[in-house]
C-alpha cells in the first residue's frame, strides 16, 4: 500500500471537519503540561470544538480549494488545529483563555467565518464574548427600561389606590 493511500483517510477526515465550519484557529501547543491539555481538550469540548493534532502537509492538502486554505503560512512547526462548526468565537477565546496560564501555547491564526485573521488579530477575535452571552446581554438591555416603566405604573397604581381606599372609607362614615 502506498504512502499516500495511508494518508488519505486522515485527509478526508481533515476535510469533513472543516466542511461548514464556522472558524478554525492554528495552535502552536508546545510545553503544554498533560493535565493543562486535559483541561484544554475538556473546555474546547464541552463548547463543540474539535481539536486534534496533525502534521501540516496534510491540514494543507485538506484545506486546499476551500477558505482554510488562508491558513498555509501558519501552517508550521507544531500545530493543533481548533474547529469549531457552531460558535465561531469559541476556538480563539478558549485557547486564548488558556494561553494566559500556559505562556507558551499561542494561537498562531485562524479563519473566522471565512476571512483569515493573522496572530495579532486572532487575538483581539478571542475578546468576543460568545453568542449566548451576547444575546443575554441585549436581553437585559431590552428588558430593563420595560421592568423599570412597569414599576412606575405600579408604583402610580398602589398611591392611586391608595388614595380611592382612603375616599372609600371616609364617604360611608359621613353618610
């Protein structure tokens, strides 16, 4: 069987993954402890990111054709490739989060929702706070001048009533 028959499983397995991706981020993981990667590998997880190491020729050969393709000059050394097909953020702010305990993991660059993004702008893209918290946020927003506008009727509603109470009681003593 010929080396390149060997190869070509993990190649398609490369490209599945990225096929409707919404990011993927370069990783340089040298001097990561285990139980740091462990961790890592845990939170990337549990946030739908597949991470997985291979050799750059091959991310490259996948990549090839599609816009991941932008990732080649970071294709070098070390590299963990970070996937993630629902959040797009999700990938640069958990290895970035990380990469603050382990100095010497870093993101190198990434592809983000089609348009490639170098070391420097990889990490101003790791600040973004995810989805869900962003729609929570414009929630409460939303939601704050409707709960404050329904305290002031109440609060017009209890005086008033108060005041109907106080003239309730009064008209029958008088009669």
């Amino acid at each position: 069987m010929a080396k390149v028959e060997l190869k070509q499983p993990i190649i398609d397995e490369i490209k599945e993954l990225l096929d409707g991706a919404q990011s993927a981020v370069a990783v340089k993981y040298l001097g990561i402890t285990v139980d740091q990667d462990t961790r890592l590998r845990k939170e990337l997880r549990e946030n739908g990111v597949t991470y997985k190491v291979f050799k750059n020729t091959l991310i490259k050969r996948a990549a090839d054709g599609t816009e991941f393709a932008a990732l080649d000059p970071d294709l070098e050394g070390p590299t963990a490739l970070a996937v993630s097909k629902t959040d797009a953020t999700a990938p640069a702010r958990i290895v970035a989060k990380y990469a603050k305990e382990v100095k010497t993991l870093e993101l190198k660059g990434g592809v983000v929702e089609g348009a490639y993004y170098d070391k420097d702008a990889i990490q101003t893209i790791a600040t973004i706070p995810s989805r869900e918290e962003l729609l929570g946020k414009l929630l409460g927003s939303i939601q704050s001048p409707i709960t404050n506008f329904a305290r002031v009727l109440n609060q017009i509603a209890e005086q008033n009533g108060g005041q109907a109470e106080a003239a309730a009681e009064e008209t029958p003593a008088e009669a």
